[in-house]
C-alpha cells in the first residue's frame, strides 16, 4: 500500500467516516476499505471511468472535482461536476453494465478499492447494501434517459435540461 494511514485520526479515515455510503459501516469494513485499497492521483482531463466498461475498482474521491460526462446527440455534455465523496464506478459495478464516463475536471486524489472488496462488502455489510439499494445516481438516470431519448421519435436537444429536472424527484425502485 502506497501510503500507509494510521486508522484512529488518518485523513482517509476521516474521508470515508464523512461519505454517505459508508457512514454506517462496520470499522472492520472501514479498515480492509483502507487496508486494500490504494491513493491514486489523476492529472486535468484524465479519464476515471469509461462508459464501456464495467470497472475493476471502485475510486473514492478523496480531492479535487470530476465531470459526468454524456455524448448525447454527438456532442459531448458535462452532466454533472462531482467532488469529495463520490464514489465512480460503483453504479457501473452495481449494474453489472458500465454507464460512467467520467473524467478528471482538476487534479484528483482518490482511494482506489477492488471490485472484489466492494462485492464483499455488499454482501457482508447490511448498512452499505441497503444504501446501494436504495440509492439512484446520477450517472444510472443518465443512461436510462439516454436510451429512452434514442428511443423517442422527437428527442428533446439537451440531455443536460431533463437531467435537471429529473434527478431531484427521482428515486431507486425497490
């Protein structure tokens, strides 16, 4: 491991004690997230997450922002700009198809944490598990809209405008 973190007052720790999806986590989960996984740092305009694939590895972002990116219409789009906190490449995961391009908007500092690991995890910790179930991002709303849009016989000229919209009311189904 890269950088070797002390778990009682790390800055890592501290980064995955304040992100939702992990709030509620055992420590034991805490510590192999931190334990396993590895610091990553990405330059302007580096490529995160690639739509095409489905991930080996889920990045926290522990610094800096990121752009979600849509090539909607042939021209590409920033949906949405995403900062300390957010987890690329677990919708992809979760789905089991990618549906994440996303790319660095400023140099990036990120925790890297195996696929395997968050399949773990999902299975073992019921606090993380239900918040994957219940929770809807950005990215997965975008690829459903995407696809409904290519679908309609007058599709609307930006993506970006029912994202907007849509994303505040909507919600994961159960």
């Amino acid at each position: 491991m890269p950088d070797n973190f002390s778990m009682t007052s790390s800055p890592l720790n501290q980064a995955l004690s304040n992100v939702t999806a992990l709030k509620g986590c055992s420590s034991e989960t805490l510590k192999r997230i931190e334990q396993e996984g590895e610091k990553i740092v990405f330059g302007i305009g580096h490529s995160l997450s690639v739509k095409s694939i489905v991930p080996n590895r889920i990045l926290l972002i522990l610094n800096g922002k990121v752009r979600l990116l849509s090539n909607y219409n042939d021209k590409l789009h920033s949906l949405a700009l995403l900062g300390p906190g957010a987890l690329i490449g677990l919708p992809s995961l979760l789905r089991g198809v990618g549906c994440e391009d996303v790319s660095a908007a400023t140099m990036i500092e990120a925790w890297s944490i195996p696929d395997t690991l968050i399949a773990e995890i999902y299975k073992q910790d019921s606090y993380f598990n239900s918040w994957c179930n219940n929770n809807l991002f950005p990215a997965e709303l975008a690829s459903l809209l995407e696809f409904l849009l290519n679908q309609s016989e007058r599709p609307p000229s930006s993506l970006l405008e029912i994202l907007r919209k849509a994303l505040p009311t909507s919600q994961a189904l159960k």
